[in-house]
C-alpha cells in the first residue's frame, strides 16, 4: 500500500463512525490520478443525501487530511 492510499485509507477510517451512525457505510475502491474512488453502501445506497454526504463530508474532509488529491467519486 502506498503512502498516499495509507493516508486515504486512514482519513476515510476518521469519518467512517459517522456515516456509520446513519446505517451507511464507504469503502475505499481505488486511487486513480490523485481521484478517490469509494463505494456507498449499507442505508448510503439511495439515499437523497448520498452525493452531499460525499462531497461535503467525505471529500471535504479527504481533501483536507491529504491535499494531494483532487477529488473523491462514488463508484
């Protein structure tokens, strides 16, 4: 495992209990040209708040932990 997917990895693994605590879940997938890749699962699937969820909590909170990357995406 690289530096930078430790790096990922380990701020996904921060903000996991709070997705957690709405019955949702994120997996780590890939790293593809400084973009996250992650899967939504558990009550994430179909929810209406899923893509602010993503982008305001999860890459926000990436982004900060690891400035290398660009962007996080759901897959």
């Amino acid at each position: 495992m690289s530096e930078i997917q430790k790096k990922v990895q380990n701020a996904i693994n921060d903000i996991r209990p709070q997705i957690q605590a709405d019955g949702g879940d994120v997996e780590l997938v890939a790293i593809e040209n400084n973009v996250v890749k992650v899967r939504l699962v558990g009550h994430c699937v179909g929810c209406p708040m899923a893509q602010l969820t993503l982008k305001n909590g999860i890459e926000a909170y990436v982004k900060e932990r690891v400035p290398e990357i660009q962007k996080v995406e759901s897959v």
